[in-house]
C-alpha cells in the first residue's frame, strides 16, 4: 500500500477557485465534450369506476372486457417476443456503452485539469489519452460502488421480506416479534433525528459521503489508487479539512443552483420562438411550411440544453478537482493574508519623494 505524508490543514481562496475554474473551463472549450457526458421500466397501470347500476351484468361484461384485453395483450406478447428481447438488449448495451464513455469523459476532464494546472499543455488528443489510461481502475472503482449499493439493497430487501414473513406466517407470535422490532425501530429512529436535529443537518451525512466519493474518485484517476485505499486517503484528507471542505460544497451548491436558475430563464427565452412558431403550425392546420419552421426553431433550445450541460459539468469536475489537488497537497494552497514585501518594513512608513 502507498504511503502518503499526513496532508496538513489547507486554507482555499474562494473567489480564486471560482475565477481559475471558470478561466481554464473557458480557455479549453474542447473539454466540454468529455464534460457533457462526465456527469427503465414501464408500468401499465389504470384507475378504474362502475357508475351504473346494472349489477351483475355490468360487472359480467366488464370482467368479459378485461379478460380479452388480457388475452389479446398476452397474444401480442407471444407473437412479437423475439422483438421485445431484442430491443431490451438493445436498451440494455445503450445504457452500458454510455456507462463505459462516462468513465473515459471523467478520466479526461479530471486528468487535463491536473494537466494544465501544473503547467502542461492538453488538447484533444490528450485528454482522450488521459481518459483512456485510467479507464480500468475508475471502471473497478464504479464497479466497488455497485456492488456495494447492490449488498445495502439486498439487505434492505432481505429485512423487509423478513419483517413480511413473520406477519403472515408466524401467527400471534410473529405479530409480537414485529410489534417489538417496530417499537424498537421507531425509538431508534426518534432518537436518530433528535441527535441529527441537534448536532447537525439531517442532509449533512448524505452531503459527506457524496464528497467522500467525489474525491475518492479523483483518487483513483490522479493517483492511482484502488478503491478501500482511496477511500482510507480521502478519510484523512476531508477529517483533516473539514471546514475548508463544507465551505466549498456550500458554494457549489450556490453556483449550481444560481447557473440553473440562469439556464432555465435563458432556455425559456431560447423556446419562445419554437412556441410561437408551433401556436402558427397549429392555427394553419399543420401546414407543412409551419411545421419546418417550428421543428428548426424547437433545435435552439435544445442545443441550448446540450451546451449549457456540458459547461456546467465541465466547470464543476474542473472546480472539484482544483479543490481536491489543494486539500491533497498536489498544489500549494492559498495564502490567508498576503505577505508583506521584505523590503518595506510595516513600522516605517513608505518613502516618499521630496521636491526640491
């Protein structure tokens, strides 16, 4: 296992940080490529009345009613089972391919923010080269946190299915052990939000391991690291920042909740014209001339979705990862006060020139 030096308390300039993501966000644009992609069932399901008041002959024809839809849902099944497992695999290798792209895209944000930060030069190239040399162990590390989400899952579900089972097979004496179990939940979980309630936010842990995993992947991407190491470092680092790591997630969360703000007014300005357009398109009956000028219109705002998504998630992997290279020690952190100039000393004043 790699050793690292105790990282030692660090001090962030914010308005630093902010200005220096969003100067290299914008120097780089080509970054914002890899950025956009850096960060389903169906249910069939109706509500159903009998307002009349035929009695049975009415209930008989609507249970008619439903065992042919049934019927003839089960025999479109049949017919066109060969499509469903195509296009389900289908969906299935989408979902995957995209999963697989993300890693390189945050493997090249992360790596050419790091990159340029220490003085070297990133392009294209590059970044695609960066993304591709930590796709195996950022691949693992998605995999560790899939897993592990997959075990809490099942024991969730395996409790649940438990507390089920006593209450319908286990008689008057499961009753008692679920009544038991209830009440001994329900005290925990009094006593869990008075304790949360009274020491912090009830967000507040959920907000910490969000940024656990946050850094703990810039861990594995600029360090590499594997998983349980990563998550030992970054233990260290955030216990040992803690304040400095709070204050940076609450302006992120300021920054991204004003940049959406700013996006859903622009977007919605952006959609107006489209919206005029489709109101003429209705009011001339579908004119085939109307519904061109509305389908090429309703293409501004969408691309107006794409690249404010892909400016946002490039600006905040580069600021998350200027923060963690600060907090790790990979960068000199800032100064709180500036120092004063050796040659000017601060009990004398400064020289002024004299006329003669």
């Amino acid at each position: 296992m790699r050793a690292y030096p105790h990282p030692p308390r660090k001090y962030i300039d914010i308005s630093k940080l902010i200005t220096d993501s969003w100067r290299l966000v914008w120097r780089h644009k080509f970054l914002w490529f890899f950025g956009l992609f850096a960060g389903g069932s169906a249910s069939f399901g109706g509500w159903s009345g009998n307002f009349s008041t035929g009695g049975d002959s009415q209930h008989s024809n609507n249970s008619g009613q439903t065992d042919r839809t049934a019927q003839e849902f089960s025999n479109w099944i049949n017919a066109h089972l060969t499509l469903i497992f195509i296009m389900v695999a289908a969906v299935i290798a989408i979902i995957l391919l995209l999963w697989l792209w993300s890693i390189i895209c945050r493997g090249a944000v992360i790596g050419s923010v790091r990159d340029t930060r220490q003085g070297g030069s990133i392009s294209f190239g590059s970044a695609f080269a960066r993304g591709r040399e930590s796709f195996g162990r950022l691949f693992l590390f998605d995999l560790f946190l899939f897993f592990l989400s997959l075990c809490l899952i099942i024991i969730i579900a395996a409790s649940v299915l438990f507390l089920i089972f006593l209450a319908m097979v286990a008689g008057k004496v499961g009753w008692a052990l679920l009544s038991l179990l209830g009440l001994w939940s329900l005290t925990f979980l009094i006593f869990g939000l008075a304790y949360l309630a009274c020491c912090t936010f009830w967000f507040v842990p959920w907000v910490f391991l969000g940024i656990i995993v946050n850094f703990a992947a810039r861990s594995v991407i600029l360090e590499g690291n594997r998983p349980i190491a990563a998550f030992r470092r970054i233990w260290r680092i955030v216990m040992d920042n803690l304040s400095q790591t709070l204050l940076v997630f609450l302006v992120s969360l300021g920054l991204s909740i004003g940049a959406s703000i700013a996006i859903t007014i622009g977007v919605g300005l952006t959609a107006i014209p489209a919206g005029i357009a489709w109101f003429f398109a209705y009011s001339a009956d579908w004119n085939l001339a109307s519904i061109v000028i509305a389908s090429s219109l309703t293409l501004i705002p969408l691309v107006a979705i794409i690249l404010a998504a892909a400016v946002m998630n490039t600006y905040f992997t580069t600021f998350w990862t200027i923060t963690y290279d600060k907090l790790a020690g990979h960068e000199s952190s800032d100064e709180r006060f500036p120092r004063q100039s050796a040659t000017s000393s601060p009990l004398q004043p400064p020289h002024l020139p004299t006329g003669k």
